[in-house]
C-alpha cells in the first residue's frame, strides 16, 4: 500500500524544506492535551496527485518501559483543502490521549510515541508530474493561522512508492 505519511514523517525524507520558525512553535504542542477539533492540515500537491478520499488516519501510539502499548488509529476527512480528525472520532482520541497522559504522569520518562497522518495518494488523469513540490502546513488552534511545516519539497521524496507501483485514479 502507498501510504504518504503526513507532517513530521515526511520532514524525514524531505528534511531541507522544513520550515525550522515552524518547528520551534510546535515545540508548545503537546498532541495528549490538543484538542483533536483544532489541530488540522493543509497539503498542497502538484496538478496530477490528490489525497485518496477515505483513505487518511490519524494515528497516535504509546509504549512504556515495561512493554505495554497503546494505539489508536482514527479517520481522517479531508473538508475542502483542510484535514480534520472526524468528529465522530474525537471521543474516543481524547480517551486515548487521556489513557496515555495517565501514563505519562506515573512514568514522565518511561513513555514513548508518535503520532501520525496517513493517506494513500491518487492520480488525477492519466499521468503523475514528473517533478513538483509537496507542502504542508499545519493550525495548532481553531482561530490560528496554518503555520508551513514542509514547505516545497520533492515530489519524489513525499511519493517515493510511486516509481515502483503506479497510483490508483482517485476516481
């Protein structure tokens, strides 16, 4: 499956067009206490490449010292140019958020996770841009501005599966 994983999984293959201003302000956000209605995405693709709709997820894992884990993996919509963890999911996020703070708070160095945006990439018409620019950009507050995160960076190294299995049409 070719998955694009989305905000900081994709600054690992693209790391010269992480926007370091960015970086330094997300340092604040702290994804158990953000409330999954305000955080939100904006990706913008080349002409030829689309998100596949239904297919993204937000996903969010912990693991302790002592190798218990915990994960959670919820829908994400794509509402005009904006990504947003589905309302109906948002209860059971902040469950988990609220399960991995309780661990947090008995073991502060013991835990470690991630959190994640996936979605499977389309084409739209019969060719994919040989070159073009990926970026994303992310909202920390519903009344915020969209702050870049990834700002232009190569198609190919946001779509890498691509050269080896061609996109499904996003229709």
């Amino acid at each position: 499956m070719k998955d694009v994983l989305l905000a900081l999984s994709i600054c690992l293959g693209a790391c010269t067009s992480i926007v370091p201003s960015t970086l330094l302000q997300l340092q604040g956000l702290d994804p158990l206490s953000a409330d999954p209605a305000d955080i939100a995405l904006r990706v913008d693709l080349p002409d030829g490449v689309a998100l596949l709709p239904g297919s993204g997820t937000l996903d969010l894992r912990a693991a302790r010292g002592d190798g218990a884990e915990t994960s959670g993996s919820f829908p994400v919509e794509m509402a005009g140019d904006v990504l947003r963890v589905a309302p109906a999911a948002h209860a059971d996020l902040r469950a988990l958020q609220a399960e991995i703070r309780a661990w947090k708070a008995a073991d502060p160095d013991g835990i470690k996770g991630s959190l994640s945006v996936d979605f499977e990439p389309c084409r739209i018409g019969v060719g994919l841009p040989e070159t073009g620019k990926v970026s994303i950009y992310i909202r920390l507050a519903a009344d915020g501005p969209f702050l870049p995160l990834v700002k232009d960076a190569p198609i190919e190294d946001a779509l890498e599966s691509v050269a080896q299995d061609p996109l499904k049409p996003c229709a």
